[in-house]
C-alpha cells in the first residue's frame, strides 16, 4: 500500500506542476480582464506567436521567406546566423511590445465604450488573424524550441527520493524551472501592480475609467502596458510550453485549457489563476490516477471542464473573484 | 462692479483675476442642444457655483470644463490662454481635478490608494527607474505619501485610511472623492453635487470642508449644488443655468432676487 501512496504522492507532484504551466497561461487572461474587462481570446495564440517570434529570431530565419520567395522567386530561408537565447528573449519581447501598440492604434482606439462582447468579438477577430499571421511570417513547421532550459528527469530528485522511500519519483527539470520563473513572474507582477506608480494606474483603469481619466491617467498608455506585460507574459508561456512540446500551431489551444482555470480561481484575481492552474492540474492528474482505470481512462480531457461546471453552479465569481453584487 | 483685478467678499477674502473663462459655449448632443451660448468666468481664489433645476445642463458644463465634452462652438481659455480640445487626462495634468455626482472610486483600493491616485500627476520616477534603481522612486513615494497624510488629517479620515472605499458609507466615499481631488493641488476644483443625498450633519461637514479647503490652499473651486441653503452660504458668485441657457449670474443676493432665476425654480409656465 504505501507504494500506492507513494505514487499518489508523485502524481500529486507532477499535478502540481502542470497546473503551473496552466497559471502560466491563465495569467495572461486575468491581466486583460482586470485592466481593461476585455476576455482576449488570443491570449494562447499570442503565446504561440511569441514562441514562433522567439526561434525564428534564434534562428536567424528571414520572416515572410515564404511569401518573398513567391513573389520574387528566389530562395532564401535565413539569414545564416544564431541568435544567442537572451538576446532572442529581448527581441521578441520586443516584438511583443510593438503588438501591443498595434492592437491598442488599431482596434481598442476604435472600440472605446463598446460593450464587453463586441470587444470579445474583436479578439477573436485578432486570434485568427494573428495565427494567420504567425504562419505567414515564420512558416508551418513544428519547430524545436531550445532557450538553454534544462529538460529530462530531474537526477538528484530521483536519487534521494530512492533513498528515503525505496521509490524514485520522477519529476522533469522543465517543470521545476517552470515553477521557479512563475514564481518570480508573479512576485515582480504583484510587486508592480502593488507598488509602483503605473501599477497603481493600472488598478486604477480596471476600477473606473471616467475616474482615472479625472486624475491624469491615460487610457491609451494604460492599454498599451496592459497588452505589453499580457505579451511578455504569453512569451514566458509560450518558452515552457514551447520548449515541453515544441513550438507547433496546437500550441494556441493552450488558451482553452486555461478557461477552466480561470473558472476556477476568478477572471479578476492573479493568485486565483495560481490556484486555480494548481487546482487543475492535481485534479486532474489524481482523478485520472484514482477514477480514470474504472471508467476507461482519457479523463485528463475532459476532468477540468467538468470541475469548471461545478464551479459555475455553486460559486460562479471563483474561489477569489470579486462577488457579483447587483445594487437595485 | 470693475472685475479686471478681482474683488473682496463680503468676507473680506481676496478674489483675484481670471483663472477660467467661457465664451459663449455651445454644446449638443445628435439634435439635443444641452448647453446654450453660455459664457461666464472663474476666478482665483474663487468658489463658483452653478446651479439649476434638473437637466439644465449643469453637469454637461463641467464635463466641457474638465474635457469629458468637447462643445462645437466657443472656447475656453484656461491661465490666460485659449484651451485646445484635448483628452481629459491631459487637462487633469494641467491642475483641474474634480469629483462626480455619482461617486467615481477605485473601489477594490483602499482609501489610502485612492488618494495616492490623485497625486500620479505629480510623480516623476519613469518604470525603468522604479524597476531598476529603487532608491529615488522610494524616496518619491514616501514625499508624495507625506502630503497624502496632509489630505487625510484635514478632511478627518484617518480612521479609514486602510479600509477599501467600497465598504465605506455614502458620505464618507464622497469625502475620500473631495480628498483624491484635492490630493492632485489643483488649480481649479469641480466638485459636481457634493453634498447630493447627504443628511442635514453631513451636509455641514462638507460645506465645512469646502470653505476650509478655498481657504487653507487657496484653491479656486466650482461647484454644481442643488441645496439652494447651501449654494448662498458657501458660494462667491453664482451661475444659474436653465434648459441649458444662462439665466443669471451674480453674487448669491443678486441671483436669488432675479425675477427669472425664482420663475425657474418655482416652475412658472414658459410662454
């Protein structure tokens, strides 16, 4: 029996981490929603563009080879060099940062005070355009992401756990480097929203708009930094995911995985998209390791979703979501 | 009277030159026409007030002040000169700040946070410098945070500085509202019904707060009330606004002995 337990204890590990690479996702998605009450659509397709970007730039692959090559006729594909990995990770932040002024000049200029769903609508819009886009711009292939993350089970983790319970558990090096940058990803997002002048802004914008434009913020500059840490963040995503997977177009269904999450843990809360990722992955992973064998197995597919349902019936704003008051 | 160089209360308080002035303003609305030619001045060191029966416009002219609004016809010059259409987060930049009728908080902040909102236009420190050399952007926060407590000791809300506004009673949301404001050391103040569904008590309190704010920092305020008790006890010089047309304008005995400004208020039938 404690062997059973001990492998219980693994799953729930493994759960855990997983669920991480979830929050990773879903944070994106609250970052908009607080800021702006926008649910983006395309926050897993930017996490997929952002990981293209990344190793098109390492690469040194010509963006629109494809499109030129047709054009013109000719025959190029790179440019011949390799981008070292951090200065790649710039770049494309880069890149990011400059989507991010593009859909604030180009779509949410223009839809100022419409209601929430037209704004949804829009992103969908910007989804498909942007995988469109992505493909156009670095190809189709299914790339191999490599940003120097150690990757393959973890050694000194396997060893001392053998040691202690004559059972080795077996946890990738990927997803403790996963949990790590998260972490850190979410201490510097709490420590700026909560601590500096533009943070303050930024929960300002979320709460009242007519108000924060009555005490000199501006909207478009908000907006803009909003999408710009959406973009880093859907990068950092799109470098675990990416590098766990590869960097292929499934990647942008990331996002579906992550509405659960969000479900869970509330659209306004970034420890509940922690949470909620972290509550996701255990689940599903134990349930699959407890329930799955009995009825058939395959409930990682659908186990969230479900979770997400009760969630809905019984306490819809999530575990950390503002509760909805209607003042008559 | 000669107005060029200001005038003194009755009061015996100073009231200096124009801060900003009106020229025949004309705001609509698709075919609705909500502010009519309307030209009138602020003073420094003035409290303005605007006053009406509902839906005279009222509001609309202080969203035209502040930028909410921007009228198709006349202008509006600000320190001496003629104000540009602009966003209104740029024209809160250049020291007007103001309250809403409807309480406009950020209402997940704390009364504390909400007041330090007010003061962003004052603060220097760029992301980079706040991300990377902590020192000098402390060093800012703890000087604005020193005038912020300033704010809070003299409108007496020291009680609830940690308390987030959503949770806090009507009046008290309308006071963190006049103290946000006032955080920003405006030059021109609009506070838009103050005192509106206040009680009798609360109602003192802010009449109280109002006159020691013009007189403390000297600040030139307008204001939209419809307690005409009020509006004669507080105000210098009153604007009286109907169907979005000026009806009157004047100190408070000049106004309230205008045969028109009663006929508004008392609803004598338009012929």
């Amino acid at each position: 029996m404690p062997e059973q337990l001990l492998f219980a204890a693994e799953v729930t590990l493994n759960g855990l981490m997983a669920g991480v690479m979830y929050s990773l996702v879903a944070l994106g998605f609250v970052l908009i929603f607080k800021a702006s009450g926008i649910f983006n659509y395309a926050q897993g397709v930017m996490a997929l563009f952002a990981a293209l970007t990344l190793v098109g730039i390492q690469d040194g692959q010509i963006p629109f080879s494809h499109l030129i090559n047709t054009i013109f006729g000719t025959e190029m594909h790179d440019f011949g060099w390799h981008v070292p990995a951090f200065l790649a990770i710039l770049l494309a932040l880069g890149v990011m940062i400059l989507f991010a002024i593009v859909v604030e000049k180009f779509i949410l200029k223009h839809l100022v005070n419409q209601p929430p769903i037209i704004l949804f609508m829009a992103t969908i819009g910007l989804a498909y355009f942007m995988e469109g886009f992505g493909d156009l711009m670095w190809g189709s292939d299914i790339k191999k992401l490599d940003v120097g993350l150690p990757q393959g089970i973890s050694g000194v983790i396997d060893e001392t756990t053998f040691d202690w319970f004559g059972y080795g558990f077996f946890i990738d090096r990927l997803d403790i480097a996963a949990t790590i940058v998260a972490a850190i990803l979410v201490s510097v997002l709490v420590l700026f929203s909560q601590y500096t002048k533009q943070g303050r802004a930024m929960r300002a914008v979320a709460d009242d708009h007519q108000a924060a434009l009555s005490v000199g913020i501006s909207l478009r500059f908000i907006w803009v930094l909003v999408w710009s840490i959406a973009g880093f963040v859907a990068l950092v995503a799109g470098i675990m995911w990416g590098t766990k997977s590869g960097v292929q177009f499934s990647l942008s269904l990331i996002a579906l995985k992550a509405l659960p999450v969000l479900m869970l843990g509330g659209f306004t809360s970034i420890p509940g998209a922690i949470v909620g990722g972290l509550i996701v992955g255990v689940g599903e992973k134990l349930f699959e390791f407890a329930i799955g064998p009995m009825i058939g197995g395959a409930t990682e597919n659908w186990f969230a979703y479900m979770l997400a349902l009760l969630f809905l019936v019984f306490r819809p704003q999530g575990l950390f979501g503002e509760k909805i008051i209607e003042r008559v | 009277m000669s107005l060029d160089e200001g005038y003194t209360t009755p009061d015996g308080r100073k009231i200096g030159a124009v801060v900003m002035e009106m020229k025949n303003i004309t705001l609509r609305f698709g075919g609705v026409v909500a502010i009519e030619n309307i030209s009138f001045d602020i003073r420094q060191g003035e409290i303005r007030a605007i006053i009406g029966p509902n839906g005279a416009g009222k509001s609309s002219m202080l969203n035209v002040i502040n930028g909410f609004y921007h009228p198709q016809e006349g202008e509006i010059w600000y320190k001496g000169a003629q104000r540009q259409a602009m966003k209104p987060h740029a024209i809160a930049r250049q020291g007007i700040a103001r309250t809403f009728q409807n309480i406009a908080l950020f209402n997940g902040m704390s009364t504390l946070d909400n007041i330090m909102t007010g003061r962003l236009t004052h603060m220097k420190s760029s992301l980079l410098m706040q991300a990377i050399w902590k020192g000098p952007a402390e060093r800012e926060e703890s000087e604005q945070r020193e005038k912020v407590e300033k704010i809070i000791d003299f409108l007496e809300i020291q009680s609830i500085r940690k308390t987030p506004v959503g949770r806090l009673p009507y009046g008290l949301q309308k006071r963190v509202e006049l103290a946000r404001a006032l955080a920003a050391e405006p030059t021109l103040l609009l506070l838009d019904e103050p005192m509106a569904g206040m009680n009798v008590e609360e109602k003192e309190d802010m009449s109280r707060f109002i006159l020691d704010v013009n007189d403390e920092f000297g600040t030139t305020i307008a204001l939209i009330e419809h307690d005409m008790g009020v509006v004669m006890d507080i105000s210098d010089r009153v604007v009286v606004m109907d169907y979005g047309k000026k009806i009157g304008d004047g100190t408070p005995e000049e106004v309230i002995n205008n045969q028109e400004v009663i006929d508004a208020y008392l609803g004598v039938a338009h012929d």
